[in-house]
C-alpha cells in the first residue's frame, strides 16, 4: 500500500460508490481526505464510515462542483481546514440517459454541468496549490463509454470524450510544474449507477466483457492510488481503462 502521509486528497462524488472506496483508500495509505458530493447526508455518512476505520482522516464537504463560485469557496476552505492539497480526483459523475431524439436540454446541460465543467471548476480551483505540492496529482474518473460511445448516452459520452481532452490538455499545461493529469476509463463498475441498469442490459453488457463480469470499486481505487502515489511520476496525459477487457 502507497503511503499518502502528510498529503491531502480531494474526492469529487465521495459520498458513495468508486468515490467512496478512492477516500477510503487514500484515507488508508495515511491522507486526509476531503469527501466531497452533493447531498451533506451522502458526504457525512461516507466520511463518518472512514473516520471509523482511519480515525480522523476524513472530512465531509457538501457542495455541487458544477457551481463555479461554490468550488472556489471550497478550496479555500479546505485550504484552511486540511491544508494545502496534494491529490485531486475528480469523480462526481451522473447520468441522465436517453435517446438523442428525446433527450431535453436539461439533461444536456446536468450531465455535461457535472461530469465536465465540474472538472474545470476543480482544476481552476486547486492548481495553484498543486503547483507548489509535493507530487502533485490530477486524476479524472471518464469512462469507457467516452472512448467506443454509447447508444442513449450521447450527454454521458461527450461529457467523458470531453473529460479526456481536457485531461491531455492539463497533463501538457501542468507538466512544467510536476503535476500529472490523468484519467481512468472505468467499464462497468457494481455501483448505484449501475444497479439502476434493468438485468437484461446487464446481461448484455456482461457478453461483451472479455472477463465475464462488472467490475468492483476496489479495481477502480487500485490504480487511483497507484496513479496518486510517488511511483506514478512518470506517467501523465493518460487514459487508463479499467474494464474486464471490454476496448481492447
Ligand atoms: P454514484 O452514482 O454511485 O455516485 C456518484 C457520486 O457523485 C455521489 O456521491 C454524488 O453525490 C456525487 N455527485 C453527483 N453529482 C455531483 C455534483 N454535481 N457535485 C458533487 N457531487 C456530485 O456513481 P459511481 O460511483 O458509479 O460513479 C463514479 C464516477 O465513475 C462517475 O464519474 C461515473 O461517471 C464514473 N463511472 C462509473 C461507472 C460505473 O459502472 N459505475 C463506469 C464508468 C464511469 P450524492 O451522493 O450527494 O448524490
């Protein structure tokens, strides 16, 4: 297990999920850890689960990351309460599917509001302290589905295909100061999102996995902390897919 003492990590989308398992994670190899999501009731709970494996490394922060000014107050606020940040994911992520035909605007601007702009909200945010940090790390949670497309998820795909642009673009801005920028393509991960799926999608999804099943939030948390820890510094603008084999 990497050591993340005396580093701070912020987690987008803490609350549950792949979110959940990466602050536990990092909380795990020694970090303080910024859980950040939504609802109060989401972060709380999660970083109320941490504290009681990893006594005192978690800290519950309820904000929308799609709120350019809210994300600015939040930097400083962890700034001030956890201290400078090391560690940047970016993982808060929805959904709200449908064929292009019937999409509504609304749905449109949610999932691009969340998935991208919520990750340029953070990175303007926090750059300026991962600038001066010791290894210094941007990971950004995309998905399969934002490299092959996905019929009924065009906002989803774009928001992802968006999110790894900009993860390149980041990794070459940034590169002169240290910081990595990194993304990892999740296939099908066992979460709320994907519990949502009726069973015959499941089944489906499942035929075209090469190892026969979705994966867990722990496959998902391993290469965060790999790509988070001092080892990875050599690796930045990539997209690491972790999907049973599904894009070979
Ligand atoms: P979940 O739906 O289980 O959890 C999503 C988390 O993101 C929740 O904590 C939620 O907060 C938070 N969140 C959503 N919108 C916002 C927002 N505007 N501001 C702050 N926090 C927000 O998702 P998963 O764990 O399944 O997915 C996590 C990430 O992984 C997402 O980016 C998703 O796109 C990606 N992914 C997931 C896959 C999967 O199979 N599960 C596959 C590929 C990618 P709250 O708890 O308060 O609602």
């Amino acid at each position: 297990m990497s050591s993340f003492a005396n580093k701070v990590a912020v987690v987008t989308g803490g609350g549950r999920g792949i979110g959940q398992e990466i602050a536990r994670a990092l909380a795990a190899g020694g970090a303080k850890v910024a859980v950040v999501s939504r609802s109060a009731a989401s972060c709380g709970k999660a970083a109320e689960e941490i504290n009681a494996l990893f006594p005192g490394s978690a800290t519950a922060y309820a904000v929308d990351v799609a709120d350019h000014a809210a994300v600015q107050e939040l930097a400083k606020t962890i700034a001030t309460e956890l201290g400078p940040v090391n560690i940047l994911v970016n993982n808060a992520g929805v959904t709200r599917d449908g064929l292009l035909m019937r999409m509504k605007e609304e749905d449109w601007d949610t999932v691009l509001d969340t998935n991208l702009k919520g990750a340029f909200n953070t990175v303007k945010a926090f750059m300026r302290v991962l600038m001066k940090a010791e290894d210094p790390r941007i990971i950004n949670i995309a998905s399969v589905i934002g490299l092959i497309g996905n019929a009924g998820q065009t906002n989803y795909s774009a928001s992802k295909a968006g999110l790894i642009g900009f993860t390149k673009a980041v990794a070459r801005e940034l590169a002169g100061r240290s910081v990595t920028c990194n993304a990892v393509a999740p296939g099908f991960i066992t979460t709320d999102m994907t519990d949502e799926l009726p069973q015959a999608v499941k089944d489906g999804v499942i035929a075209q996995i090469p190892l026969g099943t979705f994966g867990k939030t722990e496959d998902i948390a391993a290469v965060v902390t790999f790509l988070a820890s001092p080892a990875a510094r050599y690796i930045t603008g990539q997209v690491i897919a972790v999907d049973g084999g599904m894009t070979m």
